[in-house]
C-alpha cells in the first residue's frame, strides 16, 4: 500500500505566522506526529479528530518511524517542525529514513516551507541578514564541537553577519562564551549583536546590544543571536534601536532623492 508523508514547518509559533500550503497540509490529515513542545503551537481546533504522536526532545528517529508506519498504512500524516522544516529540523532525517527504509518507490514525501526562526528574529531585530550570512548551530549533539569552531572561525574571517542557533542549554552552558570569543578574534567588542527570545511566541524578548555587552546568562535554546559584521550598525527606531546591515545602495546610488551615486 502507497501512502503520503508530509513534513511542515509550523513557523515562529504564532498560529497568524503559519503558511497557508502548512495548514491545509494540516487539515487534510489523519495522523499528526511531533515534538512534544511543536505539538502544542499547533491549535487545538486543527488537532481535534486527528491521531496525534508526539516524543520528547531525543525521540526524533523514533517518531519519523512511526509517522513512516502510519503513511505505509494509507493514513495521511503530517510531521511537524518549528520554524521551516528544512533547516535544523525534521525534513532531512524523515528522506534518509525513507531512504534508509527503501521506501522511496513506496511513499510520495512532500515538504512545506515555514517561516524559520532566522527570519523571525532578523525582522524583530530590524534589517541584520541584508547581505551575506552564515548560519551556525552550536548544539555538538550530532556535530562535533572542533568542527563548529572551524565553522566560526571561518564566517568569522569572511566577514559574514552570524546566526546563532541552538545557543546554549542547561548542559552546555560553556559553548556560547567559546563562540563568542572566536567571533571576537576578527571583529571589534562594539559589533552590534541582536537576541531574540521566544519570537512571536508568550515571553518574547527583543533585546539589541554588542559583542562585549551580550550577557550569556540571558541566552537559552529558545533564543537566536545575531551577530553583526563590520558593516552592521544600530540605527534609530520608534521602538527602539534596530539593526540594520546595509546592502550598499548608498555605495551605488544617492539616497536622498539625488541621481548621482553617494560620494560623488
């Protein structure tokens, strides 16, 4: 029996942030399997009269196998992640169990984009991911720690704007302060740098400050940390200071209404 598995990426958390293609993915459902904490940013309305399968935080290939026995079995099942499925999340480890399983004649595997965090925390932050980026997760869970720092090392030299993911948790509270510091190593103490906690989700917190100023402490697994590069600055805002890393128009073109470029 032929069966579809579809893995979709619920956004932030906010239920006016999901993706229509996601919640009609949703509605059309039987079977909706997750993470526990994913689970409860989907509305109650949308889970009622489904089979819902969730585990906890380490039960990632336990429940893409059963979302895979349930899809075999003709049920349509939707797997669900935060932010996009497809960064940091459920989409690739659902296409090598298929893979792995041989399941690919078998089962039709469809992915639905959502809103990742990265782009959540650049919008509260205001413009930081204007132009080149790289997007680094601290967690040595499946990477080994040397090659995060080679990766950091890296971004860092190039001069690209940095996002971090998966910052710090209860058992690795020494990694952030490490990353930091190789950061340091090519950028002055004043780099601007943007925390966002808990985006568009109860507790947000917005908080704009600098490579020195960052408090570790105020860092936890639902945070991202956008570090600036050598262009990044703050800029006024009603709300507050914002970041913004230009893309070079006022390098190319006047900004101020004028038809010859900046500096000319």
């Amino acid at each position: 029996m032929s069966g579809r598995i579809t893995v979709v990426g619920l956004g932030p958390g906010d239920a006016a942030l999901l993706p229509p293609l996601a919640r009609a993915a949703l509605l059309r459902a039987r079977a909706i399997v997750g993470y526990k904490g994913y689970i409860e940013l989907v509305e109650p309305s949308v889970l009622a009269g489904r089979q819902v399968l969730s585990t906890g935080m380490t039960g990632e290939v336990e429940r893409c196998n059963a979302a895979l026995d349930l899809a075999r079995s003709g049920v349509e099942t939707v797997v669900v992640s935060s932010g996009d499925a497809g960064v940091y999340a459920m989409a690739g480890l659902v296409l090598e169990l298929v893979e792995a399983r041989g399941l690919a004649l078998e089962l039709d595997v469809e992915v639905v984009p959502g809103i990742p965090a990265l782009c959540a925390a650049a919008a509260l932050l205001g413009a930081p991911l204007m132009h080149d980026f790289a997007v680094i997760s601290l967690s040595d869970l499946l990477t080994p720690w040397e090659v995060i720092m080679r990766r950091l090392a890296a971004a860092a030299g190039a001069d690209f704007v940095i996002v971090l993911y998966n910052p710090r948790s209860g058992r690795r509270r020494d990694q952030l302060p490490l990353a930091l510091a190789a950061i340091a190593a090519h950028r002055p103490g004043t780099t601007p740098v943007g925390l966002v906690k808990r985006a568009y989700r109860p507790g947000q917190e917005v908080i704009v400050t600098s490579l020195d100023g960052l408090d570790v402490e105020a860092v936890d697994m639902q945070s991202i940390v956008v570090v600036g590069n050598s262009a990044t600055r703050l800029v006024a805002a009603k709300a507050g200071p914002r970041m913004l890393t230009p893309r070079g128009y006022a390098g190319k073109y006047g900004l101020t209404g004028e038809d010859v470029p900046a500096g000319l």
